[in-house]
C-alpha cells in the first residue's frame, strides 16, 4: 500500500465514523422532538402551565412529561407571536387543542396554530358562529383530518402521567337567552395532579358559575384559579369563588383593552377573599410550576 492509498483509507474510515456519529445523534433529536420532551422544556417540573401574555384573550399552555396541550389561541394579531412563543418552547407539536369557545380572542390563533404544529386531537365546545375565523378553524380541522370531541361535563381528558382535566361545563344542554350564550356555553375544566388543581374557566360568566355550583359545589375546590372571562365583572361571582376558593387568580387580559378589563369590583372581591392576583398585562407571562404537593408562581416581568 502506496502513501496515497494509506491517506485514502484513512479519510474513508473516517468519513464513516463521522457518519455513524451523525446519524445517531439524529435520530436521539428526532425522538426527543417527535415525543415533545426536550430536556428543559417543561422546566424539570412534572406539570408546567402557562398564562401566556398574548395580549387581549387566552392561551393557556399544558405540558406534563407526556403531552403538550393548549388551551385557547389568543387572537387573530397575536397569532405569530402565539406560534413564536411556542416553538421557543421547543414544540413542534400539540397533542390536544382545548377551544373553550369560539370567540376570536380564544380562536384567533388556531389558523396560525395547525399552519405550525401538528395538533392531534381537539375538544370543542360544540358551538358554532358565522364568523370567518370560525369558518376557517372548521375548513382546517377538515382539510387535515384532526380527530375532533365535543366534550360535555362529567368527561375526563387524561395528560398522561397522573394529570387529568376533569370537565366541569358545558352541560349536554346548552344555555340559550343569556347575556352571551357563547361565554356561558365555554369549556371549563379542572387541571388535577395529585394534590394540586387549577380551574380554567374560559369566559364562563355567572349562570354558568351558578349552574356548576348547582351540580358540585364541593367539586370546584381549586388551588389557582384561571380568571373567568378576563376578570370581567360578568363572572367571579362571590357564591363561586367562596367554593373555589383559590389561593391565587390569575388574569390574563391585555393592557389598556377596551373592555375595560379587570373590573374593580372582581379585584375588590378577590382582594375581600384573600385570593391573591397575578395579571398577564402587567406581570407578563405567568408560568405555574408543580410537583403536585407544592406549586410556584413565576412573573416574566
Ligand atoms: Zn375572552
């Protein structure tokens, strides 16, 4: 063997190796994406949600060590910065896509939301607009075939590792001939892991608070509570939040909103029962970490 031919072998074993390394690599990456569980994403916490500032509406993201879940997309001029943060988080796909109800403020992103990530599975209210972003979302979910529940109260949607949201409304009979029969009519669940729970209320207003006190007062008892309908003054009814009874409230409504959003009075009455209050517009991002006993509270700003 010549010194030309010694170089040759030389270069060609080492080609191989740097291939064998390389693919290898590859497909760890590949798995940990396709699975969501990049190391860091869910912050070492067994369950991580978010209260994403998104301006004016919701966007509330799930993560246990098995799923990624999203509940509501914000809207319409917040959706790339929805998708942005979202794939700062490392996930490229959802597994389940809640929509509490079809107002643009909760369903706004959803275009941008199946233009960027896979969704796997969604559960719906079960109401139905005219509005083009409505119409959109349903040509979408068609187009790709995502499997699609409407979900009722008493279901049970499991996210892996011992968490569970437990569906407190709608009712199988929806509201008609109140103030907003699309808020009323909203999912509402119940984020359990172990000891710790957090209710999500979408824009629930007071008849639906009424009628869930109806069904299982002692059932609403929460850790956190997700503020119904952007603290407006329509929910917290004090009946509800004395059986909620949550350590903290957290708001998520955009600043200086035209709704007018938190109303004073909801401060007063949260401020009256002690519940403590954390709002996207002024705290930013609001990320609750828990190991199901203990639970933390972070502020982005
Ligand atoms: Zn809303």
């Amino acid at each position: 063997m010549n010194k030309l031919h010694k170089w040759s072998w030389l270069f060609i074993a080492v080609t191989i190796f740097a291939l064998v390394i390389a693919t290898g690599c590859g497909n760890t990456n590949k798995t940990a994406q396709s699975d969501n569980k990049p190391p860091s994403a869910a912050g070492g916490a067994p369950l991580t949600i978010k209260v994403l500032d998104i301006g004016q509406g919701d966007a509330i993201l799930i993560r246990t060590k098995d799923q990624v879940v999203l509940v509501d997309t914000g809207d319409v001029p917040t959706k790339e910065k929805l998708v942005s943060m979202l794939k700062s988080q490392g996930i490229n796909s959802i597994d389940k896509l809640i929509i509490t109800h079809p107002h643009a403020d909760h369903l706004g992103g959803a275009e941008a939301i199946f233009d960027n990530f896979t969704v796997k599975q969604i559960y719906d209210s079960g109401q139905k607009t005219t509005s083009n972003v409505y119409k959109q979302y349903l040509t979408q979910i068609k187009k790709k075939n995502i499997p699609f529940t409407v979900v009722t109260a008493g279901m049970t949607i499991d996210l892996g590792n011992e968490t569970v949201l437990k569906v407190l409304a709608p009712d199988k009979q929806l509201f008609t001939g109140t103030e907003s029969d699309l808020n009323n009519n909203s999912i509402v669940t119940k984020l359990v892991y172990g000891e710790f729970s957090m209710l999500l209320t979408g824009d629930a207003e007071k008849e639906s608070e009424e009628r869930m006190l109806h069904n299982d007062a002692a059932g609403l008892k929460s850790t956190l509570l997700k503020s119904g309908h952007h603290g407006s003054k329509s929910s917290s009814s004090v009946a509800f939040l004395q059986a909620v009874k949550p350590e903290a409230a957290l708001i998520s409504l955009g600043a200086n909103n035209d709704y007018h959003h938190p109303h004073p009075s909801t401060l007063k009455k949260y401020n009256e029962n002690k519940i403590k209050v954390y709002r996207t517009d002024t705290d930013g991002t609001l990320t609750v970490t828990t190991d199901g006993k203990t639970y933390t509270i972070t502020k982005e700003r």
